[in-house]
C-alpha cells in the first residue's frame, strides 16, 4: 500500500473521489524519447517546447541518495503541458513514461489504447506495473472547473479545431465534441461567449450526466473511457474502480506556486527549476478574457454538475476577476 500520510498546503489529502464519490538502467541526459509522451512534431506548433536537458545533480542520478522515479497525471488544460515540459528538462531521467526508466511500459500502455501524455493513473499504473508505481512518488494537478472549460474551448478552437487566422484544417475530434466551426466571431469577446454558452449547452446533450460518453464533456477519452468510472470529473483520472486515490499527492493549480518547495523536496530534479519557468515552457496559452466573462446562470451551473466532485474535494468555487489567481492558461 502507498503511504496515505498527510499532504501540505496547496495538495489534496487522498481518499474517495467523484462526484461525491466516484465508484465509477541509467538514463542519459541527451537520450529522451520524445515519442513516448510529447504530441511528436507538429507543422501547427502544437508540439512540447523542445528544451535542452540541464546537468543532473550527483545525488540525483539514478541510484543516488535522493533519487525517485516519478509518475505525472496529465489532466487536460490544467497545467500540465507546462509541468511535462520541466519534467523533460529537469527530471527525464525520473519519469516513469521514459523507456529506461520503465521498460516496455511505452509498449504497454499503446496496447492498452492509451500514451502517457494523458493517460489516466490507473492505465498508467497497469502500464508500469503496481510496484514501480506505488514505489515512486506520483501526483497530478487539478484546476477550478470553470476555468479549464474556458481554457479548453479557446484552446481547441486556436489550434485543433481550426485557427481562421492561420487557416488550419479542423481534426475529427472536433466534430464528435461539438465544436463550432471558427470564424470571425472569434475575434469578438461577446459572439464567443455566445458561442461557448452555446458549445456547452450542446456538450451536456451530446454527452448526458452518467452516460458511457459523459468524459467527453470536458475531455477527449485518451484511452481512459477504458474503465468505467472515468467521468466529466478531474477527480475519475486519479481513482481505482472503488474510489480510491492510486496518487500520492493532487495539486491545485492555482497553490502550484505556495507547494514548489515541497514538489522539489519530492523531485530531486526539480531542485534547481525556477517556478516561473512553468510560464516561459507553456507552449500552448489559449488567449481569452476572464472565465467568468462567458458564463450565464445556466452553463455555470452545467458545468458545475459535471464537476460537482471537484467542487466537493478541491474547495473551487466561481470567481470574479479581481478574486482570481494568475493561471496558465
């Protein structure tokens, strides 16, 4: 069993989750996979920021004192992008998805229909294997539901589903999440919240509470739709079939600065990374005005039906703009 010991300021303390509960060899320096967790090469730009590995510290090499391999749930628009990105150039030598820091797990996990870039921490567990995981140090970061619907939205609509300034052709995807098509309403703050109201409205049809297909409301299935209890949640990315954490620590996006200390305490790495180097990484801002901008009484509530576990467990709530912290977007 991994240790359920208290967590800090800013973290999530492990237990049932959901709605209200889900039941639903050496690494080299210059040897990262790229393949293996970024999104690969991209004509769009839509790849990970390709960063130079800094020195790994003696007592951080594999084997050393303070050494720990170190599994990362990616949750989609909630830091992560930027988070991996200072794992590649930090910490490679740590990460459980790099191939000799667990091998064949790349492998594994492609068969379970899954990559490590999103997969959830129980296929990414099954991929590993239940010792390697529970024996290093795991966590993911979470972000106010609002928010990251916001965030999503433009994200997709400026790059996957189709940028008009740019002229990019839209992927499939974007059809089977309702996505609108671009335009020059994009342009426009009040057409696109029309448009986003309109895209959440049609989200919640396409993809009802409790239906097999309800994770597409906020997040495309990466694989994960796999187990059963994977939901609109961010909270179903963490938990086993019975609820249960299989992460050691779950951050708040929004505490990531207040808890840097203790995440470089965790990953030896990441002693010598600067918290402002999560901005200068984030290859993929959406640009957009204040979440709260976009939202009428009845999306709001919307989307806190789906994410009414992470409402319950991480404390967020809808803020005004003057009371919210800085994000990456």
């Amino acid at each position: 069993m991994m240790n359920r010991g208290s967590v800090g300021r800013g973290s999530v303390n492990r237990g049932s989750v959901g709605r209200g509960s889900v039941n639903r060899g050496s690494v080299g320096r210059g040897s990262v996979n790229r393949g293996s967790v970024g999104r690969g090469s991209s004509s769009r730009g839509r790849g990970l920021t390709v960063v130079k590995p800094a020195p790994i510290h003696p007592d951080c090499e594999r084997g050393a004192r303070d050494y720990r391999r170190v599994g990362f749930v990616h949750v989609n628009k909630a830091g992560g992008t930027a988070m991996i990105a200072l794992m590649r150039k930090y910490a490679m030598h740590q990460a459980l998805w790099h191939p000799a820091v667990a091998p064949g797990a790349t492998q594994r996990i492609g068969a379970l229909g899954s990559r490590f870039f999103h997969a959830s921490a129980n296929l990414q567990r099954e991929a590993v294997g239940r010792e390697a995981w529970e024996s290093s140090y795991t966590f993911g970061l979470v972000r106010n539901p609002w928010s990251r619907h916001v965030s999503n939205f433009f994200f997709l609509m400026q790059s996957f589903c189709g940028n008009a300034t740019v002229g990019a052709p839209r992927v499939r995807f974007c059809d089977e999440r309702v996505m609108p098509n671009s335009g020059p309403w994009m342009l426009d703050t009040q057409q696109a919240a029309r448009r986003f109201r309109q895209w959440v409205l049609a989200s919640a049809s396409a993809f009802p509470l409790g239906s097999p297909k309800e994770h597409l409301f906020s997040a495309r299935s990466h694989g994960n739709e796999r187990d059963p209890w994977f939901n609109a949640s961010q909270a179903s990315w963490f938990t086993d079939a019975r609820g249960r954490d299989l992460v050691q620590e779950i951050i708040r996006l929004e505490d990531l600065e207040a808890s840097w200390p203790r995440l470089q305490r965790a990953i030896c790495g990441l002693r010598h990374a600067r918290y402002s180097e999560m901005h200068e990484l984030n290859p993929n801002p959406s640009t957009h005005e204040h979440y709260s901008s976009y939202y009428d009484d009845q999306t709001r509530d919307l989307v806190a039906k789906y994410a009414a576990g992470d409402l319950t467990r991480f404390g967020y709530r809808f803020e005004t703009p003057a009371a919210a912290p800085a994000r990456l977007s």
